[in-house]
C-alpha cells in the first residue's frame, strides 16, 4: 500500500512543483522567447512562438555598443572579486587557524560594516570620488565592489577553512614544511574548493550590484547594470532588443549561479545556514 | 617562541582587511555626519556653514519623509511576507520526491541571479505593462480592463517585483534547513503517530525557525536600499508615492543638490540599519559559538 | 639515537595549569606509554614534546640537546595523529612522500623509501589511491607510512586506535608492537585505553590531573601500584577497594584485592555474595557481587565455574596478592 501512496504523492508533487517553478521563472523564458521575435511581434500580444531572428542582439551590439558594457562588467566583477581574494585570504587564514579572543569581535565587525547602507556613504563617497577624479572609472567601481564585498569574502573563506582539520597542518608542520610549503602543498589545495565557490559567488553579487555601477559611472566604465537602466525611459517600441540586452545580461551569471547554489546559501547567509 | 611568532604573523596577515574595512566605513561615515549639520548644497559649494540640526529639521518636517519611511516598511515588510510564506510552500514542496528536481531548483533559483534593473524593466514592460503586457492580456482573455500597474499601484508593483527577486533565496535557505532535517527524527515521530499536520507543527516549523530568523534579517538588510528598482519603474513617483528613504536620499543628494539634507537623511538610514544589524548580528554571533 | 627528557616541564592555558611540573626520562628504543583518564594533559604532554605547544617554563631534551625552542620539524619526530591528519588531496604515494619532498630528498630515494614502507605497511596494492578511497586501517597505515620513511629519532602516537572498530584495534596493536621490534625507534605513545597501555608498553606513565602517578613496566603497575589511583586504573576489571573492619584487620585504610586474586567456591569461604550479574565470556566468567559487610565485589573465575544471577558464592582473598592503602591512598608496603 504504501508504495502505491509514493508514486501518486511523487507524481502530484512533480505536477505542482513544475507549475509553481515555470510560474517563478517565467519572465526570464518570456525575455528570452522575445529576444528572438521581432518588435512589432513583441508588442503584438500574449505568444509564446517567435518568429525566431536573432536581429536584435546584432542590432543591440551595433546601436549600442553593447560589449563594452559587458567588458566593463566582465572587468569589475572578476577584478574586484581577486582584489577581494588577494586581500581575504590571508585574514582568513589566519582567523581560521590561529584565532584569539578578539576574532570573533573582528569578524562581527567586519559582517557589521556591510550592513551599512549604501545612501548613507553616497554622498561622502560621491564627492571622494568626484574629487579624486574616480567618478566613471573602472579602478574606483573596482575599488568600490572589492570594499562591498571583502567582508562577504572574508567569512566565507573563514567558514571553509575552519572546516580544514587543525590536525593535518601539525602534521605538515611535522613532516617539516615550513610555513609557505604548508600553504602552498597542504593548505591552498585543500582551500581551493572553498575559494572558487567564493570567487563564483562574489562574481554574482558584483555582477548584478546595482547602486553604486548606476550611480558613480556614466559611460566609460558603465556595467551593464548602468547600461540596462538605460533602458528605463525609451518604451513600448524597443521590448525585442531590449529583451536581447537582458538576456545577454544575466545569461553568464544565470549560467554561473546554477553551478554555485549550494555555496550561496552558506554565503549569504555567512555560515548561519548550510 | 614558534607559537608567538605564528601569532604575529597572523596579525600582519590580518592587518589589510581589518585596516581597508576600517578605513572605508569610518572615513565616509564621518563624512556623512559632519556634512548632516552643514549647510552645504552643491550648486553653491562656496557657501557652506554650520547648520546645528536644521537639516535633520529639514528633513523631519518634509512630508516626503514620513512617507519615504511608510514606503520603505511597506516595502520590506510585503516583500517579507511574500517571501517567507512563499518561501515555506515551496521549500516543502520541493523536499518531496519529485521528478526533475534539479531542474525545477534551478527554474525556481533562477530569479535571485537576474540583476536588479533587468528584472525592474522585464517586469515593467513584458509583464505590468497596461497595454501590451501579459497581466494586461490575461485581463483581456478574460473581458476585464487592463490594470496600470505603476500609475494605480505603483508601491505594490515594487514589492512584487523585488518579492519576486528574494523568493528563491528564501526559498533555496528553508529548502536548505528542511533537508538537514534529521530523518530519523521524522521516523520517529511517524512511530509516535504524529501526521503531517503535527510533524509539520512540532518538529518542521522549530526546525526551520531559525533559518527564518535568518532569512528575515538578511533580506531586511538589503531591502531597505531598495534602490535600482524604483528608478528604472516609477522612479519614486507618481509624486512621492513609491519613494522609499534611499531614493528619497539619493534624490536630495544628487537630484537636488542638498549635501546637508541628503547626509541628515543618511545618518537616520543608518539608525535604522543598526536596529536590524543588532538582531542579526546576534543571530549570526550565536551561530558562531557552536 | 632517540632519549627523550623533561625537565620541570609546566604549561598553563590561560587560568588552568594543564601540567604543574613534570620530569620524566624515555629512554632510548623504549616503547613508553602515556595512559589517563581524559583531561590528564597526556595529550598536551605528548604535544609538548612534538613541539606543537610550546612549554610555559622547564626544559625538553632530545638526545641531550635542548630542543625546547625548536620548532617541530627540526625535531627529528615524527606524529601518528588520531584523525590520522592524512592529506586528503594527494595519494597514498604522496602521502608518505611528503616529508621527504620537505626535507628535499633525491627523487629516486624518495621512491626507493615509499616503496620499502610501503611493502613492510602491505600498502604497496594502495599507493595510487587517495585517502578517501581506504579503509579506516589502511589510512592508519598510512599515516604510520608518513611517520616511518623519515627515519625519526622517536615516534610519537595520538590516540592513533581510537577511531577504529574492536577486532582492528587489536590488529592494529599488535602490527605497531611489530613494527617496535623491528625498527628498535623509541615510541612515545598516547592513550586513554589501560590494555593498549599493558600490552604494547615497555614503560608505561600513569597521568592524572597533569601529574605523573608512577612510571613503570606494565607488570611492576600491576604488581605494585603506588597509590589507589593507578591501583584503580591498571587492571580490567577493575580492582576491588574494601574499606572498613576487613582493612583495619590488615592494618589499613583501603584494602585492594583484584578480581582475579579472589578464590571462589560455592560451599565455604572468608565473604558470603549473591551474584548480581554475571558475564560469561567463555574462557573467564566476570561476577558482580552484593557481599555482606563488604558491598560491591567484581570477582573473575573459570568459564566453567556456572555462577548465575541470584546464586551465592563464597569467596577468599589470596592474601599474599592484597594491597594495602595508607588514609592518604598510598600503598603500605609489606
């Protein structure tokens, strides 16, 4: 009997969690099916069937210039998350594997500075940035999205090493490595994993981080964030190729994020959840 | 000694990220409360003075403000509300036995990687748009009128659409919990005879408080900037009625020019911040301890 | 060459002395055994020695040379850890090879060495694989592997059985008493566990509270405990402590008799019991006893002696075998 029971139960679970995850995901498909019709199509009510011409992604390129966006993006994201790294893995290292009774007190404060709000800094952060001629470049957006993020980075770099046996660095300590042979033979490969899921998560949020890229570029270091709101005010006539931005926008990430979810919720929820 | 040495290299290696972090939240945010008590505006930088507490004045007694404060717990407590409950039917839906689940995970993740101003304009065009968008031809299927989304409901339609950014993650954290569910636990209060109902009462919903502390806390920390969302939709209006206190500080900042405003606001967000940053810090702090 | 010595060693963590102050002297080739209930500080002892905590006063000596400032590779030791501590990213082979790699050996020495221990280890089948891939004693092994190739003046065990199920343990035990006889490399060994103590030891330390309770062979602890703690330690089951009429007839505070020392019959004798529980392991039979006047007793006796729940025995302490405590618990000598 109870078998019976499951399968029904499994069929009846599989029918309602595919509607409610089509439900969820249906804007992106629907950007996606328009980004291939073409714009009197795309306004030309409900359909799922496009006339598929791939029109728009040459056009939005042509118009708009749309790969400089997506270098910049591609430049802030992966720059700022290795400057974060660069600067995180030794903090974290050393928090991990010789605390002190102030660590935790210094990890706290590290997670207390993110929560910060942002509108709160813009101004000072603004004029800093007017001042030092930072405004609408991409070393300052660097900058700004390595700050963002360091405190991200340093306690998931935390989390992961703490979870590196203390017993296998006296070993290697033993086995006479001394301090750089014991990052570099026993320590970095048993972090790496750690790190890339860092480094993949990182990658997101500074990818899609959308105030201070909208706020403090204008074109030549403009991500794609800023190069979307562009998009704000022409309506109606311009959905394909918007479409097609937008598709182009979130594909790589949608595509990185499927890969790193497990690590997201340990990351965003700095540990508390894993 | 060999110990006392490691322990100064520590140090040193944790120098940069605790100097870096310290600099860059203490630098900007003395900034921000010197320039609060200034009378300092940006078309007339040569003419700045000390004000006392005229622009946290200013601000208080600015309608928009009370309103902007409204906006912003309309904001993040609707988006909450959708998102926990939401987030609970689905993470109990999805820890069942089902055909595809990796694919249905990732469908349903899918929305937390889109980012902010794509999924605003997809939503405000493809979806909410009165004429041509797809709420609007589902009221034509159906012979009623079109809904103007932004003009009639323009707070609403910001919570769903930020509402439809964090559900997954709420969604992807609960699942997370339920699953680290002990399922001998479950067993065993199957044996105790409990049904589903009481199972879900007694054992899944103490199980999951935490993470939804969590989650809560999280998600507030982040809506209460809001931001990118409001300026591609209805950048805060029609009038004030969908500007929340970032937007509202952003638009005295840069819009209107007002340092000394856009600072006094700024100093009152991080007050609120700090009231949420407390909770959570404890929830995580605990966490650490184990 | 492999002397270890402590002289007035002491470590303090923050408020709490581990160890207060010890002095010992390992020999040589000695297999030594720290043995103590957990909290004893032989673990930190061990460690100490390892050069993984640093002492908080006293001196450390290896082959006369003092190395207590040294850090742990540059003491010639070398750790079987209780998690083993193998790396799990690299294989068996690289595994055994890494102190050598450190110490920059040639690399066909390198080969030449991994692959000796691993025929004495019978890991040679294993060398390519990773340690995630073995069995809980094949990573002991290799754990044991890594500590051998270097040719260390002494090794130093954590605890290194207590991760594994019974029957290997005892495996386990015997191939590291093997491995003792073959390579005469003095052993420092760490365990919480009596019969790991006696049967593998040449010299075995009682800890308690961070102070040695007595140094001696496992037949001099058995024979002639100094107080009633290692009395009490040494010896399963445990040894009867009979306070009362019966120690004072003895001049004594605490009379101890081991189970093993007391002769049964079921018609007369010195005590009356009913047996409580009797555990019949085949060849002996273990009988927890309620004795009149006395309380208490654990009596061991022939698996052929039939004793059951509830049945009355008699018994008689072999008194040429009786310990004798002083009110202070240190043993009277005769």
């Amino acid at each position: 009997m109870a078998r019976n029971v499951t399968t029904r139960h499994k069929i009846s679970a599989t029918v309602a969690a595919w509607i409610v995850a089509l439900i969820i995901f249906f804007p992106i498909l629907y950007t996606i099916i328009t980004s291939i019709k073409t714009e009197p199509e795309a306004i030309a009510g409900f359909s799922l069937w496009p006339s598929g011409t791939f029109e728009n992604y040459i056009t939005v390129q042509t118009q708009r210039d749309y790969l400089k966006p997506f270098m910049n993006s591609v430049i802030l994201s992966v720059g700022s998350t290795i400057l974060a790294l660069i600067i995180a893995i030794p903090s974290a290292w050393a928090m991990a594997f010789s605390p002190t009774k102030r660590t935790k007190d210094i990890l706290m404060w590290m997670l207390s500075t993110k929560m910060m709000p942002a509108v709160a800094v813009l101004v000072p952060i603004y004029l800093l940035f007017r001042d030092f001629g930072l405004l609408d470049s991409r070393i300052g957006l660097t900058v700004m999205l390595t700050l963002i993020n360091l405190p991200i980075v340093v306690w998931m770099l935390y989390t992961y090493f703490r979870e590196i046996p203390g017993e296998i660095l006296e070993a290697a300590r033993m086995d006479g490595a001394g301090l750089w042979q014991e990052i570099v033979y026993v320590l970095t490969p048993m972090a790496v994993p750690g790190i890339a899921s860092t480094l993949l998560l990182n990658i997101i949020l500074a990818w899609n981080e959308s105030f201070w890229t909208i706020r403090l570029s204008t074109t030549n270091a403009a991500p794609l964030t800023a190069f979307i709101a562009s998009f704000s005010s022409p309506q109606g006539l311009f959905w394909a190729k918007l479409s097609a931005a937008s598709t182009m926008a979130i594909a790589p990430i949608l595509i990185l994020g499927w890969f790193s979810q497990k690590q997201l919720v340990r990351g965003l929820t700095f540990g508390a959840v894993k | 000694m060999a110990t006392q040495n490691t322990k100064t290299l520590a140090r040193l290696m944790m120098a940069p990220s605790v100097l870096l972090l310290l600099v860059w939240m203490i630098v900007p945010l003395a900034m921000t409360l010197w320039f609060s008590f200034q009378n300092y505006n940006l078309l007339d930088p040569s003419n700045v003075s000390f004000t006392g507490l005229f622009n946290y004045q200013f601000f208080y007694t600015d309608p928009a403000f009370f309103q902007s404060i409204w906006n912003t717990l309309v904001i993040v407590g609707g988006v909450l509300l959708i998102t926990v409950i939401g987030g609970i039917a689905i993470a109990l839906l999805l820890d069942q036995p089902i055909f595809g689940q990796g694919i249905v995970r990732i469908l349903i993740i899918s929305p937390f990687f889109v980012m902010p101003p794509v999924a605003a304009l997809v939503w405000k065009n493809m979806i909410m748009n009165p004429s041509y968008g797809v709420f609007a031809d589902i009221s034509k299927f159906f012979g009623l009128r079109p809904i103007d989304w932004f003009a009639q409901y323009p707070l609403f339609s910001i919570v769903i659409i930020v509402a439809w950014q964090w559900l997954p993650f709420a969604t992807l954290i609960l699942l997370t919990a339920l699953q680290s569910l002990d399922g001998e636990q479950k067993e065993a209060a199957e044996m105790d005879g409990a049904n589903f109902l009481n199972r879900f009462i007694y054992l899944v919903v103490p199980h999951l408080a935490r993470s939804i502390t969590v989650v809560i806390l999280i998600q507030t920390i982040f809506l209460l900037g809001v931001y990118a969302e409001i300026l591609v939709t209805t950048n805060g209006g029609p009038g004030y009625a969908s500007t929340n206190l970032a937007f509202l500080i952003y638009r005295t900042a840069l819009l209107g020019y007002d340092v000394g405003g856009a600072s006094a606001g700024g100093i009152i967000a991080v007050v609120l911040a700090n009231i949420v940053a407390f909770f959570l810090m404890r929830a995580v702090g605990k966490n650490l301890d184990r | 060459m492999g002397s270890i010595t402590l002289q007035k060693v002491s470590k303090v963590f923050g408020e709490a002395k581990v160890i207060p102050s010890i002095d010992l002297e390992i020999n040589n080739g000695e297999f030594v055994v720290f043995v103590g209930p957990s909290g004893c500080g032989k673990s930190t002892l061990l460690r100490l020695i390892a050069g993984l905590e640093d002492v908080s006063a006293g001196h450390i000596l290896i082959d006369g040379k003092d190395v207590t400032d040294a850090a742990p590779a540059e003491r010639g030791l070398a750790m079987v850890f209780q998690s083993y501590a193998l790396y799990p990213h690299m294989s068996v082979r690289n595994n055994i090879a890494f102190p050598l790699k450190m110490a920059k050996l040639d690399k066909a020495i390198i080969d030449k060495k991994v692959a000796d221990a691993a025929r004495v280890l019978n890991l040679t089948d294993y060398l390519e694989r990773r340690p995630s891939q073995l069995s809980g004693g094949q990573r002991q092994r290799v754990a044991i592997g890594r500590a051998i190739v270097r040719e260390p003046s002494a090794f130093l065990f954590d605890e290194p059985l207590s991760n594994l199920d019974a029957a290997l343990r005892g495996t386990m035990r015997l191939e590291i008493s093997d491995l003792h006889h073959q390579l005469k490399t003095t052993m420092v060994y760490v365990t919480h566990d009596q019969v790991e103590a006696m049967t593998m030891a040449d010299k075995i330390v009682v800890l308690n509270r961070g102070n040695i309770e007595q140094v001696g062979s496992p037949l001099e602890l058995y024979k002639s405990p100094r107080n009633l703690f290692v009395a009490g330690f040494i010896g399963s089951p445990h040894m009867n402590f009979v306070t009362g009429t019966y120690a004072q007839s003895k001049n004594a505070k605490t009379a101890g008799i081991r189970p093993e020392h007391l002769g049964l019959s079921k018609d007369s004798g010195i005590w009356r019991g009913t047996v409580k529980v009797a555990e019949h392991l085949g060849a002996d039979t273990f009988l927890h006893l309620d004795v009149e006047g006395i309380g208490q007793i654990t009596a061991r006796c022939d698996g052929e002696f039939g004793a059951y729940h509830g049945d009355t025995v008699y018994m008689t302490p072999d008194e040429t075998k009786l310990h004798r405590f002083d009110d202070k618990g240190l043993a009277l000598r005769a």
